[in-house]
C-alpha cells in the first residue's frame, strides 16, 4: 500500500514538471486573442469570458475619444478573436473663400429706353468657412462645413435701366420721395426730375419719412438672417447728392418711427419690437423713444418717452402713435382705443375706448388717427357697434370719427368707412376770419361690411364732415388694395395734390379736378412722402 502511494505521487510530481515548461498560454481558465493595432498584430492571454473592452485594457490599449472598436467592446471573446482597433482623429480647418456679388437691374422712368448707367460697381465678398476633418488610420474620410461667417458683405453690381413711361412731366411743390424696388428715390420740380437717394435694394417700407423742412429721409432696412434683428433705422441726406446712409442704431422698427414736426432741433420718435419665432415675428414693447439729431446727422441725444410695457388686450402686436403738428403731442392708437401723450410729461392718456376687433388671425386691427391742423381735433377709425346678434368683437362696422377740441365726445365723420381707412389732413389755410380751414382724406370701403377684403377709394371731406366727394381713382376703375392702402395719402405742402399708392404704382390727384396722372409703371413702388 506504501508502495503504490508513493508511486502515485512521483506520477503527479512528473505531470507539474512537464506542464511547467509548456510557456505561458497553457495555464487553465486562459485564452488567447490577437489585438491588430497601430499597424500591428499582438496576441495576448486574456481570462475567459472577458469581454473585448477587458480585452483592451489587459493589453494595456488605450482608446481615443473617437476610436472604433471591431468587434465591439462589450463583446465576449472567444479562442482566437481578431480585435481591430482603428485610430480617428478630427481637427478643424479655416477656409476663406470668395462670395461672388450678385447684379441687380434698376428700370428708371428718366432715362430713355434702352439707356443703361451704372449706379454702383459690384465688389466680391469674403466668407470663413470651418470644417470638421475625419481621419482613420491617418487617411482622411471625411470633411464637413460646421459653421459658415461673412466677413465681408458682397456689394452688389448695380445698373440702372431706362424704362421711360409716356408720362407727362408734371410741376411739383417740394420734394417727393417714393420707394421702388427695395430704393428710395427723390422727384424735386417736376415729376420727370428723378434721381435715386439708396439702392442698395433693402428697404423694407415699414419706415419711410421725410423730415419737416424735406432735408433728410428716415427709412428702415431689412437686416441679414444673421443678426437676429427684423430691421434698422438709417438717414440720408436729400440735399447732398454723395450723400451716404447714417446708421441710426435703432432696430426692430415695425410699426411707428417719424420725425418730430419742428425742425430745430431736429427730433424723431420710434417704437420697437422683439423678434420672435411665433407669428406674427415680433412681440411688441409698446415703447416709444426720442432722438435729437445734430445738422451733420449724427444722434446726439436719446430719450425714452414711454418705456416698454404690455400694450393692452393685444399689447402684442403693437401701438402706432402720430405727431401733432405742435411737435409736442402725439396720438397714440391701440387695438382698444385712442390716446395722447404730451412729451414734456410722458404718459399715456386714454381719450377713446372701443371694443377690439376679432381678426381670428396672428394680426390685430389697430385704428388709424390724424391730427387736426388745430392740434387738439383728433380723426379716427371707430368699431362700431353689431348690426345683429353677431358680437361686440365681431362688428364689421367701422366708422371715422372726431373728437372735437373741446373735448366732447366723438362725432361721427362718416359712417361705415371701411377698417382702413387711415384719415390724412391737408395743410391749414387761414380764412379772412382767422379761422384754420383743412380737409381730411380717407380711404372708403366698397364693402364697407367686408371691409377686410374690399377694395378702397380716396375720399375727401371739409374737417366738419361736409361736402364729401370721391377723389380717386375715376369711376368704373378698380379699388384700391392691399400695399396700396398700408399707408395713408401724402398731401402736396401747397395742399393742392395728392401723392396715392394705385397698384403698385405712385399717382398723383389733383384735389380740385380729381384727374390722376401716373409718375411711375414698374409696380414696384410701396411708400412715399411728400414734404416741402
């Protein structure tokens, strides 16, 4: 029995010695697998059931942030798994290439047909573009642009075409500013004397004022997608043919910016919005500020009237506001109502309620106002009360109303006008018994219950209301419609004629005779103004 036991133990003692000399992959419980990385094949023993990740790290591998991993590693290996690991890598690369400048055609009714002239030389941009570069294993396989600037805005090629209309030249009182094409242009003398005051083809017709004394033109630009603004305030001189626009630094201008009447010291006033993703792309801060402007253009000084605050029912949309002729009070005009403010003590005060108008849309009805030349009158649009059992909100009524300058209550001036119907008062004239005369024009619904969708007519009426006549255009023509009636009409300085938006065109009435002459055919036109 002693005999055989130590036999089987010199057995055993003969196994461990020849298994110890097999080398290192022979011990149980091991397997092995091949890593190829960085170019090369490594095996290595790893413990069975790892996983590739485990794999990797008893190889003592490091991965990247990018690496990819073949199998992946939350896979189990097994005898004899081939592990792939690629290497990726990214850098990012500046690339500054050419924006090529865009040409734009001008057509102008003042030089013969056929003429051309070149109004500005085209000039290349300059764009920076970043790219994200990919690479495996050294080799590149991928490049894609990540972010896109300008840094030089392309200025744009621009040739002026003749297109002179058959229109007779017509002699003008003061100076005519009118926006074509996205450029504002300036008729002085006659109608035939034209000349362009911006082309840079950006003007978006929210803002399109002459000064006073007609020396200098406010207007608004649209601004680049890449600003985040709707648009900005800008002068030019109308007196300085090398004149260049001044920035103002006043942005999102929707609904109200004007001069102040008085023209020393030179004011304007505007109100602002805040750009918004949700219709209708702004929400109103119902503000109003105040801008003194030196001779040379330059602001200097800056005001805030009324600061920003909810605006009302429909605060959202916005308030418009109107100069009187004094320079010192303004009408202010809500979906709810119509007030005044007086500069020198800031603060809105309500003068008319009325019951909003329910547009069903992203928009809101906002009624147009007029001072009267006596500066205490005030025209307006009223919502009038239902014709049936529709409700107050829902009225199609729309009536032009006066609140006297004693400060009774409002009067009507003509009924069932039309919402837009956007009063504008002629210059003053003194009678021999001191009395201010002046006449309001209005635009007048053919639908005055459908007034929403319905053409219009240029209108005119004594300040009392009395001897009211149809101006424009002639019987048996089409209405006017939509940009045409955005703005109200632009009165002469002599009061004489009237400067009308008639599709797309700009026309002038004669008050007396109320024949309309056309000044321009390209339908382009969106604004104009008219200022001694």
């Amino acid at each position: 029995m002693k005999r055989c036991f130590s036999a089987l133990v010199l057995s055993l003692s003969m196994m461990l010695a020849v298994t110890a000399c097999g080398g290192p992959t022979a011990t149980a419980g091991t397997i092995e697998v091949t890593i190829h990385v960085d170019g090369h094949n490594q095996s290595q023993a790893v413990a069975g059931g790892s996983t590739v990740q485990q794999a990797l790290q008893t190889a003592g591998v490091d991965l990247g942030e990018l690496d990819r991993v073949d199998p992946p590693g939350y896979t189990v290996v097994t005898d004899g798994t081939r592990i792939t690991v690629t290497r990726v890598s990214e850098r990012f690369e500046i690339e500054q290439v050419v924006v090529p400048f865009e040409r734009q055609t001008l057509k102008n009714e003042s030089l013969p047909t056929g003429e051309t002239r070149l109004i500005q030389a085209g000039v290349n941009g300059k764009e920076e573009i970043t790219y994200r570069v990919v690479e495996e294993e050294g080799v590149e396989v991928s490049r894609n642009p990540v972010k896109r600037q300008i840094i030089d805005q392309p200025q744009p090629e621009i040739v002026m075409v003749g297109a002179q209309a058959s229109y007779t030249p017509l002699q003008i009182d003061g100076k005519l500013a009118y926006l074509s094409g996205g450029n504002a242009w300036l008729m002085e003398k006659n109608t035939g004397n034209r000349r362009p005051l911006v082309v840079t083809g950006d003007l978006d017709g929210r803002v399109f004022r002459l000064s006073p004394e007609g020396g200098w033109l406010l207007f608004s630009r649209q601004a680049s997608k890449s600003s985040g603004d709707i648009n900005s305030l800008w002068i030019i001189s109308t007196r300085d043919p090398e004149a260049e626009p001044i920035d103002l630094e006043a942005h999102n201008v929707v609904h109200f910016a004007d001069w102040a009447p008085t023209a020393d010291p030179l004011m304007l006033a505007y109100s602002t919005v805040e750009p918004s993703p949700a219709a209708p792309g702004w929400q109103a801060n119902n503000d109003l500020d105040l801008l003194v402007i030196a001779s040379d253009g330059r602001v200097i000084k800056r005001t805030t009237l009324i600061g920003v605050n909810p605006g009302g029912q429909y605060g959202w949309w916005g308030t418009d506001f109107q100069w009187a002729s004094d320079g010192v009070h303004m009408a202010y005009a809500r979906a709810e109502g119509v007030g005044q403010i007086d500069i020198r003590q800031p603060a809105l005060d309500p003068l008319h309620d009325e019951v909003p108008f329910q547009t069903l849309g992203d928009w809101a009805w906002v009624p147009g106002v007029a001072w009267g030349q006596d500066n205490r009158t005030l025209y307006f649009v009223d919502h009038g009360a239902p014709l049936g059992i529709e409700s107050a909100a829902a009225s199609p009524v729309f009536n032009l109303m006066v609140l006297p300058a004693d400060g009774g209550s409002p009067l009507p001036l003509a009924e069932r006008t039309g919402m837009f119907s956007l009063p504008a008062v002629s210059p003053a004239t003194v009678l021999d018994t001191g009395e201010v005369a002046y006449s309001v024009a209005y635009y007048q619904a053919s639908s005055p219950l459908d007034s929403r969708d319905s053409s219009y007519r240029l209108m005119l009426l004594d300040r009392d209301g009395s001897n009211r006549r149809s101006l424009f255009p002639a019987e048996g023509q089409p209405g006017l419609k939509g940009d045409d009636i955005q703005q109200p009409a632009s009165w002469a300085p002599d009061g004489s004629q009237m400067a009308v938006l008639y599709q797309g065109n700009l026309w002038l009435v004669d008050v007396t005779s109320s024949q309309g002459q056309q000044l321009t055919g390209d339908g382009q036109t969106r604004a104009c103004d008219w200022k001694p």
